[in-house]
C-alpha cells in the first residue's frame, strides 16, 4: 500500500508538471510565428508565401507614383520579416500605384535653374536637354527663360521637358544682333511667323511622339531663347507628332 501511495503521488507530481510548465511552454512556443521576407517579390507570390505561413496579405498602395518600380512589385512590408507575430495576423504590402498620376505642368519662368529642378523632381518630371541662351540683363543671368512645355498643360509624372537658362553676357558695340525669339508651346504656324518677323528664317524642321501635347506644338528650338545671332539666322525648330 505504502507503494502504491508513492506511485499514486509521483503520477500526481507528474500530471502537474505537465499542466503547469510543460504545455504551457509548448503553447506559447506553438502561438508565435515569424514574419517571412516577401519584399522585392511579385504580390502574388508573397501573398501565397505569407498564406503558406500562417498569414493573410492585405494590398496597399505607396504614397507617391514611382516611375521606376513596377506596380506588381512588394516595396514594403508592415511587420517586418523577421519579427514574432501571433499566427492569422495581417500583412500589410505596400505596392507602387498602378497609373500615373496627372497635375498642370507647373510656370518655371523666372524661377533660378535650382528651383526648377527641385520642382520638377519633386513632381517626378525629368529635366532633359537643358540648354543656355545669352542674356544681356544681369538679373536674368541663371534664370528659366522658356519652358518646352506650356505652363497649366496636363502631364503625368515621368514626363520630359526642357528648359532655357540665361546666362549673362555684356553685348559688343557695334555689332548687329538679333536676339531669337521664344516660340517654344508654339504651334508650327505661329513659330514661324514669329521667326520670319524678327529677321531671322526657319530652319530644319524636325518631329518627336508624343500622345500627351498638341500635334504641331514647338518642343525645341535651336539656337536657344534669346541667344544674339545675325539677320537671316536660320532658327530650327522640334515639333509634336502623333504618330
């Protein structure tokens, strides 16, 4: 009997070590799971990923359009891999948006080429072929003095577009110059007229696609605003095609 009371008394001692310490350690141990990398991963494999885990992806959208990723693409993740998380928690994936956002094309004129660049950045519009033109006005010097693309026109973000920079040079005496006239968002037509008016000729005449301008509009011109040239200097002129 004195045995069996032993024996009686060890599978009690048992029985609480189990309930106490034992299977709570196994349940806690069991009730956290971590948090896998899926970042850099198409979003529907890491959402299977994360399903095969333990957890559910919910989609949300980056704040601003980045043109360079594509929209398929996990930028981020909410938690992050590698942190213990209670299983069937959600995942917040963040992916860039699918469309690019439209906005007016904003006035650079006037604006120092810093300035210009620090707005088209921020609106993710890509300054390309910035060229100089001769001022003989000292407080234009390093100021925007045309745009390729009119002001208030609606662009979407990774647009390109160029501008015209002065830079200030004494002007010689007794020589003759005709300064070229701005015509950049110009139409064809009126690019010319202006042209011919102030003594100058139209040059070559060349096109570049775009489905967002104007057919016909002035994107480029050569020589640059503003740049003194002889009468008769022939201006060439870039315009938009649709095709």
């Amino acid at each position: 009997m004195k045995k069996a009371g032993w024996i009686a008394l060890l599978l009690f001692g048992l029985i609480v070590v189990m309930d106490k310490l034992v299977m709570p350690l196994y349940i806690s141990q069991g009730s956290m799971k971590v948090v896998p990398d899926v970042t850099n991963m198409d979003y529907d494999a890491a959402a299977q990923k994360l399903k095969f885990a333990g957890f559910d992806a919910i989609k949300s959208y980056h704040v601003r359009y980045l043109s360079d990723v594509d929209s398929n693409i996990v930028i981020s993740q909410t938690p992050e891999a590698g942190l213990e998380v209670k299983p069937g928690r959600n995942v917040y994936l963040v992916v860039n948006r699918r469309d690019k956002p439209t906005f007016p094309m904003p006035d650079f004129l006037g604006r120092t080429e810093f300035d210009a660049r620090q707005m088209a950045a921020r609106l993710d519009l890509t300054l390309q072929n910035v060229q100089t033109s001769t001022v003989t006005k000292p407080e234009e010097n390093g100021r925007v003095l045309s745009q390729s693309i009119p002001r208030e026109t609606i662009v979407k973000s990774g647009t390109l577009a160029s501008i015209v920079i002065g830079r200030y040079e004494e002007s010689v005496e007794g020589i003759k110059k005709i300064a070229v006239p701005a015509v950049l968002g110009m139409s064809l037509a009126q690019a010319e007229q202006v042209i011919v008016r102030e003594g100058l000729t139209v040059g070559k005449i060349t096109t570049e696609y775009s489905a967002l301008l104007v057919p016909n509009t002035v994107i480029s011109q050569k020589p640059a605003v503003n740049s003194p040239v002889s009468p008769g200097q022939p201006v060439s002129l870039t315009i938009v095609t649709t095709e």
